[in-house]
C-alpha cells in the first residue's frame, strides 16, 4: 500500500508505503521532477493487510502517518516544521 503525501512543506509531493515484511513505512521525499530520494524507514508493526493512511492527527496543521493492520495502528507524528 503507498500514498502520495505532501508533508515536508516544499510542495513537492512525497511517497509513503507500507513494508509489511519489514514492519516499517518507507517516505521518499519528492525531487518535484518525477523521482524520489533514498528512502527514511521508520519503525511500524504490520500484519496482514497493512495500509498506510495520511492526516493531521494531533491538530497541528502539518500531515501525519497512520500506519494499520489487521490488529493494530502505527501513528507516525510528523515532526518537520514549515
């Protein structure tokens, strides 16, 4: 499962996906030409049918991570700032 996101505030859109084998969420970062920087892994717990959803979670305008199972949620807070 992967999402585009816009999440590092340069306009450029971003990818996100779920490693479900390695319980982790990839985000590549956009280089606004059609390509996408090395990977940041980030630590998640997957299972069967993993998904990856975006939103602004705890209110603070800037896009967060959910990352969900069969069983469990992943919140990945994003902490960059604008």
């Amino acid at each position: 499962m992967a999402r585009t996101i816009e999440d590092s505030g340069d306009g450029v859109i971003d990818l996100a996906t779920a490693n479900c084998s390695r319980n982790s969420v990839s985000v590549l970062l956009g280089n606004g030409d059609g390509t996408f920087q090395t990977q940041h892994i980030f630590g998640a717990e997957f299972g069967s049918f993993p998904a990856v959803a975006v939103g602004d979670f705890n209110g603070d305008g800037v896009p967060d991570l959910a990352a969900a199972n069969f069983a469990s949620v992943s919140v990945l807070i994003n902490t960059t700032r604008h």
